[in-house]
C-alpha cells in the first residue's frame, strides 16, 4: 500500500453532525427572543445574539459567562452543555424600566 492511502486513512471525514447548531437570539429592551433555549446535554451549539437596541449584556452565573451584546453586531457564544437541567442567563446592562423582566434559560435534555 503507498504512503499516500494510508495517510489518507488517518484523516476523519467531517460531515453535518460535526457542525455546531447555530441558535439565533435577539436581545431588545426588555427580553431575549426566545427567552426559553431547548438544548441537548453533549450537543454542540453556536448562540448568535443579536442587540437590536442598547448594549445589553449576557449573564450566566452557572456558567461563569459574561457578554456584552453591542446593537448591530452578533456576539457569538459556544455552548456544550454536559448534563441535563436549567440554565438561567439574565441581562446585566441596566437598560430601563422593565429591566428586571430581561431573563432567559437554556432547558438542557438528556
């Protein structure tokens, strides 16, 4: 056999599962659309936020994850949740009366 097949063998063929699902979500003054995220434990997820508004922010203190989401600009979050269950992400950029109402979760399936 020549160098060149068996190299070739060594290689992994990558195909649609290895990409991440790209999830959108817009953040405007006073909530995350969707605001409820269902995801799969071990999947591989791309969140793609988009401010349409203010430069919210993106919390989530599970996760020790901070954003900023500056308007005009998709922020981009990798995720893998390993275990099923909730994970909350609130704003924390004060961004006006109803602020406290700008909440979200990740609902992770087994």
């Amino acid at each position: 056999m020549s160098a060149a097949i068996l190299a070739a063998g060594a290689f992994r063929r990558v195909t649609a599962q290895d990409e991440p699902r790209v999830i959108e979500v817009v953040a405007r003054r006073f909530r995350f659309e969707p605001a409820e995220i269902p995801l799969k434990a071990n999947e591989k997820v791309i969140i793609a936020i988009r401010s349409l508004d203010f430069v919210h922010g993106m919390n989530i203190p599970d996760l020790h994850l901070r954003l900023d989401l500056p308007p005009g600009r998709v922020t981009r979050l990798e995720l893998q949740p390993k275990a099923p269950g909730v994970i909350e992400f609130l704003c924390d950029n004060f961004c006006g009366e109803g602020h406290e109402q700008m909440h979200g979760r990740f609902v992770v399936a087994a």
